[in-house]
C-alpha cells in the first residue's frame, strides 16, 4: 500500500512561477522526502526533513512539514523548463530505512 | 565512480517465461530495494533487503523472488505467477542500518518490462 497522497496529481505552470505540490501520509513517521523523476529514468533525491522539523531550504527548494497533519509541502522557487519532472514524497517510519511513497506529481513548467 | 547499475534497460518476456533483472551497486549501501511503478502511478515496493543473505516481501511481492547472496547485488526474478509483470522496474540502495543510518536512497535508471 502507498502511505499517501499527493496533490495535485499535475501542474502546469509559466517559467519563472513558484510551484506547491503537497503530500499527505497516514502513519506516524521518522523523516519524509521528496524525489524527482525525469521521464522513464529512476529517481533522484532531493532533500529529506526529519519529523521534528518544521521546514527546509535547498537552493530553490523549500520543504515544510506539519506532523499534525500529516503532511508536507514543496515550493520549488522560480521554476525553470528544466524543473519539468514528475515529483514524489517518500515517507520512512519505524526502525528500518524502508521508504513508502506516495502517487506523485506531474509538473510541466513551459517557457 | 559509484553508482546503482541495472540491466537490461528493456525487457521482452512471453508469458510463461521467467526472467531476472539485475541490479547492483558499489555504493558499499547495506540495504537494498525493488519497487514496481506503473504508468502515471507511484512506487511499489516488491521485496526489499537490510543486509545480506536477509530479505523480506513488500507490498506486492506475490509473483516475484529475490536473493542477496553479496552485498553489491539484488537481483529480482519475474516468474510465470506473476500475473501482470508488464511494468518500469526500479532498485534502489540505502546506507546502513542502526542509528547512524542515512535513508535517502539512491536508484538505477530502470528496466522496463513488456510480456509479449
């Protein structure tokens, strides 16, 4: 089973525009993170938050985290044709490093 | 330079054939990862290994098999059960277990698999 769901399932935007994409999950957990990936290529990581965090920055990346909710955002900052990708939250709980993630979100950005 | 490799890239199987994919890694990573992603979906996870000569079943493992005889290398065999193998096969590794443990994952760029 998939821990959650993302939201929107794709986004279409103008160069330059910020972009949100949110994830929600169901279970407690010890850290989230978000990954990229290019078209019919594996994923790439991205940025990870731990559970007593609230927000994170990376470059134009900034993630937040709210345990109350359960759920995460992440703000890609002025958006480049290159950002075009498809985004996934991955969620880690329990004692293990078995990553569950969530359906993901198609971002075109267009020039 | 380091890095998680599978192979074949493309995968033709006519049905009631088995096949194994191949993935290995020289990131020396302890634990190890098959997931199954299907069209416009997210990631599955298929069977998943924390150490050598230990692995157990995710979410959707019925059809498939799996061994991790050395650290480097989980391959992941596809056989005649399961019943709709057509899918974007992706591994992926993580470093160590215990409490100085990194969970971000590293993947190979995938094999996607057709039944013909």
């Amino acid at each position: 089973s998939q821990q959650g769901e993302e939201d929107p399932q794709a986004l279409s935007i103008q160069e330059g525009e910020n972009a949100t994409m949110n994830c929600s999950y169901k279970t407690s957990i010890n850290n989230l993170q978000w990954y990229r990936q290019n078209s019919g290529r594996g994923l790439v990581h991205l940025i990870l938050i731990r559970s007593n965090e609230r927000e994170k920055h990376s470059g134009r990346l900034r993630v937040t985290l709210d345990t109350s909710k359960k759920s995460s955002s992440l703000l890609i900052t002025a958006s480049r044709a290159a950002d075009t990708a498809s985004y996934f939250c991955a969620t880690v709980a329990g004692g293990g490093n078995k990553l569950t993630f969530g359906t993901g979100t198609q971002l075109k950005v267009e020039l | 330079d380091g890095g998680i490799t599978q192979s074949p890239k493309y995968l033709f199987r006519k049905e009631g054939q088995n096949v194994t994919l191949s993935c290995e890694q020289n990131l020396n990573h302890d634990a190890m990862y098959w997931y199954r992603q299907d069209p416009g979906q997210g990631l599955r996870l298929i069977y998943y290994s924390q150490i050598v000569n230990d692995f157990q079943k995710g979410d959707i493992a019925e059809g498939y098999s799996v061994s991790r005889e050395k650290k480097e290398s989980f391959p992941l065999t596809v056989t005649s059960a399961q019943k709709n193998p057509t899918a974007f096969y992706l591994c992926a590794s993580s470093s160590g277990t215990g409490s100085g443990r990194r969970t971000e994952a590293f993947f190979g760029q995938g094999t996607r698999l057709t039944v013909v």
